[in-house]
C-alpha cells in the first residue's frame, strides 16, 4: 500500500530513517501492525514549510500478534 506521512523535518527523519514502521490499529483488528517500508520519496509540501514522505508499506510475516 503507498502511504504519505506529513510533517516537520524532524518528524520526517524519524519515519524516513526505519526500514520497519509498527502501526496500532482500530480495535477489531490485531492491535499491532508492522509495515517494511520501501520506495520512499520526500518531497517539500507546498503549505507551512512541512514535508511530506511517501512509501510503499508491505505488511511483514508475523505481525498479527494480539
């Protein structure tokens, strides 16, 4: 799935910088996801100086854990 992460520099860098992103979910679902992420792109966002970062996600093996 593409995803896009809006944010300051800061905020960017953290998510640029991990080969695995671990997403909590809405309660129906299993309460912990973990996404390897890949093709990333960042790219200036035209409003309020932030940046925004978009990757593929592929969800990894084991990570339906309760």
């Amino acid at each position: 799935m593409k995803v896009c992460f809006h944010g300051t520099a800061e905020e960017i860098e953290l998510v640029a910088g991990r080969s695995v992103l671990v997403m909590l979910t809405v309660r129906d679902l299993p309460r912990v996801r973990a996404f390897e992420v890949f093709h990333t792109h960042i790219s200036r966002h035209p409003y309020q100086g932030l940046y925004r970062l978009c990757a593929d996600l592929t969800e990894t093996e084991g990570s339906d854990h309760a």
